[in-house]
C-alpha cells in the first residue's frame, strides 16, 4: 500500500489549519481524543491521542499542568519548543514537522502537542495499556528451571531478555511490517558471535515482506522459511526467554513480535527441535536418557500404527505364535479391513485431541480423556476394531506428547497418515519406501542455509555432544560450527570438577 502525498504534508504552524489535517485523518474514530488550551494565557495549543493507549492521568500531571501554569515560557523565540520541552516532565520527547510522523506516533500509543505559531509538533511518549502480567509458559512447561514466560507486549519481552544478558553485544534492531498494522520486530542478537551471513540474510527476508497486517509470529515464518511446502517447522517458536537466550548465545538469531508471546528463532535444525529447555538444567546422564526416549518415542508415534496394519496385513509371519492368535481372535468379528479400522482410530482420536484444546480449560481434558476411553471400550465391544487396536493407537498417541516442539508434533501426526497408505498397500516395503522419502526431504532441507540434518548430515563428529546425549557442561567448550564458527569458544579449558584428595 502506497502512503498518499498528503501523508507526507509538512505542518504549516497556523494551529487551526494543521490540526483539521491531524482530525481529518481520523474521520470516524471514537477513541480519538483531544484537549485544547492555551500556554500562558497567550498562545493556543492542542493535544491529542487515542483513548485506551494512554494514561490520563499521567497526561495530565506530565504535561498539561506543567504548561498551563508556567510563566517563564518566551514563546516569540526559536527555540519555543526547546522552552516548552522543558517544562514537561516526560522522559522521552521528540519533534517531528510532517503529518506522517505525527500520525505514526499517535498510532503506536503516543501524545503529539500542537501549538499556535510553531511549524513543529512535540511528540511525547506516555503510552500505557492493559498488558497480561509475566506468566509461566503453557507450552513450554518444565519442572526445573525459569517459570517466566514471553507476553504480548514486546517491550516486556525485551526486558525479559535483557535481563538475562546483561552486555551491550547483545543487539536489538527494531523494524516496522505490515502497510496498516505497523508492527514492531525486533531483531536480536549477539555481535561478534552471530554469523553474519545469516544475519543478513534475516534481515533481506523481512525486508521483503509486504503485507497489510502481522497479526502473529506465524505470519513471519510462513513468509521467510526456506521450503514453504515442507511440514517440518524450519523456525523454532518459543515462549521462554531462558530458551531465546541459550540460543543467541550459540550465534543463533532470535526475532520477537509484537502482540504474541511467542518469539522466533533461526537458523534451527532437525535435533534442536528435539531439545527441552529442562535438559540443560538436569543431570546430564538423565537429560541424557530422556532425551534417547523421545528419539525412540518419534519413531513409534510415526511408524507404530503402520507396521501394525503391515504385519497384520502381509506379514503375519513376523509375530510369534501366542501373540498371533491373541491378534487373529480380536479380529476375527471385527467387519472392517485393519487399515479402514486403524484409520477410523486415528482420526477418532485426532478429534478427540482437538476437541480438549478447544473446550474450556476446565473440562477440556476431561472430554478428551474420558471419551477417548469411553469410545474405545465401546468399540472393542461393539466388534468395530479389536482390542490390539485400541492399544497401539493410544500408545502412539502419548508418544507424540514426547515432543518438546509442538510444531514438529504436528508434522509427525500428518506423516502417520501416508505412512498407513504406504502400509496398507506394500507392507513393510511400502514402510521403508515412506522412510527413505521422508530422510531424503530431511537431508536436502535447509534453515537459512544450515543443513536441517546437521551435524548428522554432514557429519561433524565435535557438535554431536549435544545431539543424542547431552554431554556435562564442561564438556561444552564450543559453539555448535555451523552458527557459532565466528567466535566457537564459549568457556574455559579446564572446567572438569577436581575434587582435592584428603589429607592423611
């Protein structure tokens, strides 16, 4: 959207002129709001803001009484608006001679000061607005560690991140997107750690952007992903400020949006999605653990329904014989082919999931629970599917909450559908074949040119420490290589615990 050539009308200092532009731009807006007065008896002056994105009590005290009840104001000089700046008691004030300036400011919360005779207008910032209070994240729920969370309210965010790296590498750049909603993204991240390869390329994606409205975090990763039309999440969302900062402090980029709580992280890779907050703060050898189970679980919350209908299908020779039977008894009033039965399951309990998340909180998990259960007893005894069934959906259904990344959840519930046609048609052969293509897609994709498979693929046997396993933190010398190369040592040499030996 192209600004019109009036946007850009210079004031002319004549107050009743240049304030008819200011009103004409907001034609039909309630919660435009204004108050004229007059400075020393002497010289008319108008203030105005929007209603709700202020404080009027602060406009009161910080501004207008300052002015109303000053007498040393000489407002023949030049430099009037330095005179009177100093009377109001804000802490930031500036001066801006264009309609547009004025216009942006008033728009992001801000109070603009007219006055008769000056071709300037005082642009003071008292913003105020409801903002929610500093929670514990929802999705990002750990049991060690920080329990502070990323609001709406960006400045809130940033302080939140500050806070935490107190440095003055630590970068903010701040840019506006969206013709109509002007949106604040604040780029950040670390100089001279940050590569800054990819950090230009970050910035030529957003500026690139032309849209009328960011409205979330999910606009930006839609429009500056690296391959569109992959599933898998190619830019890591998270809530938790402890967790943007571990990540800019291995030369990672982070991007925080206005209006959502969720801030933005590139360039990311297919094992980071696979990492919890919580694992950095545990024992080693239990993060360690834990983490080799999700890396277990992700292959049977994407494989397990398939090579169900695989091996009850064309390969029944794989099970033993005990289980065989138990299998063939439980289908055997069952009507529909165990693909048909598998599918039913597994879209029954895709609803039920979304079902609990859009429910009121209260009851929503009840719901899907307890009618995850009711629907699966009653259709054991109807004969709908057999009992086996019901098994294998439901353990595949708690292996998917493993994930730390709920993005990267959705991405494997969506691959167990063609999985299960694979299945359905080719057996275990059709099971590989859905693996091989998914791994191929995997090895080619790419994160702001970082290898999504990386350092499996290419190999880098030096940032495997914190792949698999999680190795101590003394372990942990460098950066992982492909966004911390610029600057790889992050600790001391010699970090290893020595206990002193007793003295006899």
């Amino acid at each position: 959207m192209k600004k019109t050539n009036e946007d850009w009308d210079f004031l002319t200092g004549v107050l009743q002129e240049d304030f008819q532009m200011v009103k004409d731009k907001f034609d039909r807006s309630v919660d435009f709001s204004y108050r004229e007065f007059e400075i020393y008896d002497t010289h008319k002056a108008v203030v105005f803001y929007l209603d709700g994105l202020i404080n009027l009590d602060r406009i009161d005290m910080n501004i207008l009484t300052p002015l109303v009840s000053s007498n040393d104001i000489t407002l023949q000089s030049p430099i009037v608006l330095q005179d009177i700046e100093k009377k109001i008691l804000s802490a930031s004030v500036a001066s801006g001679e264009s309609l547009q300036e004025i216009m942006d400011h008033v728009l992001s919360g801000g109070t603009a000061l007219l006055v008769d005779g000056v071709a300037q207008a005082l642009l003071i910032s008292e913003k105020s607005w409801e903002k929610r209070s500093v929670e514990e994240p929802t999705t990002e729920v750990v049991i060690y560690g920080p329990r502070e969370g990323f609001t709406e309210d960006i400045r809130t965010n940033v302080s939140l991140v500050r806070r935490r790296l107190k440095t003055a590498q630590l970068k903010m750049e701040s840019i506006k997107l969206g013709e109509l909603s002007q949106t604040e993204i604040i780029i950040t991240y670390l100089e001279g750690i940050a590569d800054h390869s990819i950090l230009k390329e970050v910035r030529s994606r957003l500026d690139q952007i032309s849209i009328d409205a960011i409205e979330d975090s999910g606009y930006i990763i839609e429009l500056i992903e690296d391959n569109p039309y992959s599933v898998f999440p190619q830019v890591l969302q998270t809530e938790r400020p402890d967790r943007l900062v571990g990540n800019i402090l291995e030369g990672r980029i982070g991007i925080m949006v206005d209006n959502t709580p969720f801030a933005l992280i590139v360039p990311i890779t297919f094992f980071q999605l696979m990492n919890s907050t919580e694992d950095y703060y545990e024992h080693f050898i239990l993060a360690s653990t834990i983490r080799c189970l999700r890396y277990f679980f992700i292959f049977v919350a994407l494989l397990f329904p398939s090579i169900y209908v695989a091996v009850t299908s064309f390969h029944q020779e794989l099970l033993p014989t005990n289980l065989l039977f138990s299998v063939a008894s439980a289908r055997e009033s069952v009507p529909f082919p165990v693909f048909i039965a598998a599918l039913l399951m597994e879209i029954s309990f895709e609803a039920l999931r979304e079902a609990g998340l859009r429910l009121p909180r209260a009851i929503g998990g009840t719901i899907s629970i307890v009618g995850a259960l009711v629907i699966g007893q009653a259709a054991v005894q109807a004969g709908i599917v057999g009992a086996p069934l019901v098994i294998v959906v439901s353990i595949t259904g708690i292996a998917s909450f493993m994930f730390p990344s709920y993005s990267l959840t959705g991405a494997i519930r969506l691959l167990r559908f063609p999985m299960m046609f694979l299945a359905a048609f080719l057996g275990m052969y059709g099971i590989l074949l859905g693996v091989f293509l998914i791994l191929s897609h995997l090895v080619r994709l790419q994160s702001f040119g970082v290898p999504y498979l990386s350092p499996l693929a290419p190999f880098n046997f030096s940032d495997l420490k914190d792949v698999f396993v999680r190795v101590p933190w003394w372990a942990m010398k460098k950066r992982p290589s492909d966004t911390g190369k610029k600057n790889p040592l992050r600790m001391g040499r010699w970090l290893r615990p020595q206990p002193q030996k007793r003295k006899k």
